[in-house]
C-alpha cells in the first residue's frame, strides 16, 4: 500500500531527531476554549476520524500541514491562505506545490467548528489539534494540545521557499534550520512509501529503514550516515517507546514556535483567506 511522499514519519523525523530547546509559550494553554468552546475537541475529532477512514494517508497529510505552517513565521495558519491580489502565499512554494493536502479536510472542520462555536477558534488551533488527532487515529500518541494561537493575514511564498529543508538537504542543513528557529518534500504528487512495512502506521519501522540504509529521500539517510544523530536513530530503532515520548515533546514544542497571541492576526471565519 503506497502512502505519500510524506509520510508520518517524514512529516516528523525532524522534530524527532532535532527536538526543540526553549521554554514554551505562556500564552497558550490546554483550557483556552474550555469555557468559549467546549465541544471543541469532540468537534474536530469526528472530522478528522472521518477523513482518516476514507483515506489513511490523510492523517500523515495533515500532520505535515501542520509541521510545514509552523516552520514558516510561526504557527498562525499562514500555509492555510490560498494567494490573494495582495500578496502569494505558500500553497504553491516548492515546498508544497502538488504535495500539501488536507486543506479541504481543513476547510471542514473550521465548518463543524464554526457552526458550534462562531468567531472562536483560530485556524491555527485547527490545524494543531487535527496534527494531534491524526497522530492517534493512526496508532500513536496523544498529547494534551496548547491553544490560543491567532490567525496571520498574510502568507509568503518565499518564506516558505526558505524556511522549508529540502529532501536534497544534507546533515548539517537540518540542523541548521531546526536551530535557526530558536528551537531545537519536495514540491511533487508522486507516491513512494518512505517506511515501507508500515506505510500507514505510527511506529518505529522508519528508523530501522535508516540503519539498514533503506532510507528514501537523501535527507532521511542523512540521518543515520556517520553524523551527531546516528546515535538517536539507533535508540529510536530499537525503542518505540523512546520514540513516541520524543515525538510528543517534539510536537507540543514546535506548537509554541512564533504564535500570534493576544490581540495579535484574527480569528479566521474561513481557513482560505482573511477576513
């Protein structure tokens, strides 16, 4: 069974072989929409569980929706804003170009959530909580998701153009860009399983690949090719739990990248353009 270029464990390998350092955001918290929207949670869950059933690759989809929108300015749902007269945004970076999906996915879950909750949540606080739940529906973690990020109304190409690593990216490229945030695909739709036992399952198969030098893309073997993370593959190959743990750091970290808080950005009624 063929998943997407990015699968779950492309989407992530980053945050979990270069987690994130740094103290988190003290403006976002797990309860913000407890009393403005307490149906939340279940809301997004149901769409997401959904779309999932219909396609498995789908939850790998949207966790990288996730990764890339965080990795360009902060996770403010920029990647979420198709191009306007005003400015070009990162739907068709390279990055992105014929190889980003779920934004329709997305688009109906800021439904359900409008619907229950009008004008409330950000689609950026979509985009983190479907990452999450996409992660479980898929055999992985759960994490309690920090919320109250604002929506960017704006988007930029050639930031993400920038901001993305390349899978041509050699060692010391990754590493760079992971700390160059402070913290720590290429542009096609063709279908390759970078982990091919387990193509649609959240587990450990992808860093065995790496130490029997089965990896897919150039920037995954880079990760296991004589350099500073050879050790944390081998620990990652050889403990799923060890991994998982990692990854849920990983994640909660790279969700307090840059937010727009407070009276910063908007709250988006539709996920595609400004309000």
């Amino acid at each position: 069974m063929a998943s997407s270029s990015t699968t779950v464990f492309a989407s992530v390998v980053g945050l979990a072989l270069l987690l994130f350092v740094g103290s988190g955001s003290a403006q976002l918290n797990t309860n913000f929409y407890s009393k403005s929207c307490p149906q939340l949670q279940e809301t997004i869950y149901r769409v997401v569980e959904a779309a999932v059933r219909r396609e498995a690759r789908m939850g790998a989809s949207l966790l990288r929706l996730f990764f890339h929108d965080c990795f360009v300015n902060g996770c403010d749902g920029s990647i979420l804003l198709d191009d306007t007269s005003s400015f070009t945004g990162e739907k068709n970076a390279n990055p992105n170009r014929n190889s980003a999906r779920g934004f329709d996915v997305i688009d109906s879950i800021k439904s359900a959530v409008e619907k229950a909750c009008p004008g409330t949540v950000s689609c950026a606080d979509v985009l983190a909580v479907a990452a999450r739940d996409s992660t479980v529906l898929l055999g992985g973690p759960s994490w309690n998701v920090k919320l109250g990020r604002r929506d960017a109304r704006t988007a930029s190409q050639s930031a993400a153009n920038n901001g993305i690593p390349p899978p041509t990216s050699n060692l010391t490229r990754l590493v760079s860009r992971f700390n160059a945030l402070g913290r720590s695909g290429s542009g096609d739709n063709n279908l390759a399983p970078l982990d091919a036992q387990s193509p649609t399952t959240f587990d450990n198969s992808y860093f065995g690949n790496l130490v029997s030098r089965r990896g897919l893309l150039h920037s995954d073997q880079q990760l296991f090719s004589g350099g500073s993370t050879d050790s944390i593959v081998r620990s990652y190959s050889g403990s799923q739990g060890a991994f998982r743990s990692d990854f849920v750091s990983g994640m909660v970290k790279m969700g307090d990248i840059s937010p727009l808080t407070g009276s910063q950005g908007e709250i988006r009624r539709n996920c595609r353009r400004p309000n």
